[in-house]
C-alpha cells in the first residue's frame, strides 16, 4: 500500500500544530478588562453581575481558544485569522512550510485517468467509459473487447436508430397514441434507456408495424 499520501498528510498536520502552538506561547490570553469591557453588549452594568458575567465569557473565550488548538482544522483556521501574522517574524517561515507540505501533499495524491464516455458495449448495452487515449475498450458487465472507434461508430450508429416514444412517432408520421398503444400492446419494446433514463425503440421495428396498423384500419373502415 503506498503510504506517501499519509506521511502527506502526517506532516502537514504537524506543520500546522507546531505553529499554532507557537502563536499560543506568543499570545497569552488576555486579561478580563482587555477581553471583554464593562460596557460589552449583553452585560448587565450592576457590579456584581457585570463580575461574574465577565468570568463567564472569559471561560467561554479560553474554551474556543483550547477547542482551536485541538484538531488541524482550527489550527489552520485559527493561524489564518490572526490579524498581524505578517508582522511575526516566523510568519515568512511559516508561509513556507505550509507551502511545501501542500505541495508535497498534492503529489502524493493517486489521481485517476482523465476518463470519457466511449459508448454503449455493442453486448450487453452498458454504457462504457475509458482513460482519454484508451486504444482499446473492455466492458466490465460482459468483458467484450472493441477497439475504441469501432465502438463509438457503432453507438453513434445505433443511436441514430433509436428514440424515444414521441420522437419515434414524429419520425413515423403517426399519432403518438397509436405508438403509445404499440407499447402498451407488447407489440414495440424498448431496447435500452438513454442517457435521461427514457426508454429507446428501434425505427425499424416501428416500421414493421405500420403496414399491419395500415391493415387493421381498412378492415375497420
């Protein structure tokens, strides 16, 4: 198993813990007056309850701080907000560390083929996708092997002899209900979905039954 992306991530994780580690030995937590002020939205103004109200978010604040320091993601996010990161003198250092685990961390990173659609197996129907460049082509369903232009000739061929209900009977110049009751009838089945999940008929099978729909209304008439 190819452990570089975890040794990646390993050392990114330690880049970020040791400088938030050293921005919190560098920022102490600030002192109650500093923090929060007497007159802060949501305090009462009384003495006493101004004390202790004070304490409470104090507490509040040194809870976040120590949740932030606890996981990657709030060290990461806690380092991005600090408002005069420039100014520290570890800040260039910093930058440069984060920099180069991200780099290695994304080199790491086992990215698959660029793939595209090549087709439906000429077999078995499945639709078939491939690495860009692929010369040959295997279905997965039924392990049939095309060359890759054949095999999208022969989708594009097969789809321009497919359609849908409606386009069918526009195509045949019938009523889209005397199509509909072919379908009904068992008489037209679908050969396939397409890619909206509409079910596909043959033009040609729906040629075949003209002449007997043709048939069946002189009789009637």
């Amino acid at each position: 198993m190819d452990s570089r992306a975890s040794d990646a991530r390993t050392a990114l994780v330690h880049v970020l813990h040791g400088w938030a580690r050293c921005w919190d030995e560098e920022t102490p937590v600030p002192a109650p007056d500093e923090a929060i002020g007497p007159t802060h939205g949501g305090i009462c103004r009384h003495a006493s309850c101004w004390r202790v109200q004070r304490a409470a978010r104090q507490d509040a604040f040194c809870a976040l701080r120590v949740r932030m320091l606890a996981t990657a993601a709030g060290q990461a996010r806690l380092l991005a907000g600090v408002p005069d990161l420039a100014a520290r003198e570890w800040a260039p250092e910093l930058a440069r560390e984060i920099r180069d685990a991200v780099r290695a961390a994304e080199r790491a990173i086992d990215r698959p083929p660029d793939v595209e659609v090549v087709g439906r197996c000429q077999g078995c129907g499945t639709t078939l996708y491939a690495p860009v460049g692929a010369p040959l082509v295997e279905c997965p369903s039924c392990g049939r092997r095309e060359g890759r232009e054949d095999m999208r000739e022969a989708s594009l061929a097969q789809a321009r002899t497919l359609l849908p209900a409606h386009q069918l009977a526009a195509v045949l110049h019938v009523d889209p209900a005397r199509v509909r009751q072919w379908i009904r009838r068992e008489r037209l089945v679908p050969v396939r979905a397409d890619m909206d999940g509409r079910p596909v008929y043959r033009i040609a099978d729906g040629q075949a039954l003209l002449p007997l729909a043709d048939e069946r209304e002189d009789a009637t008439t």
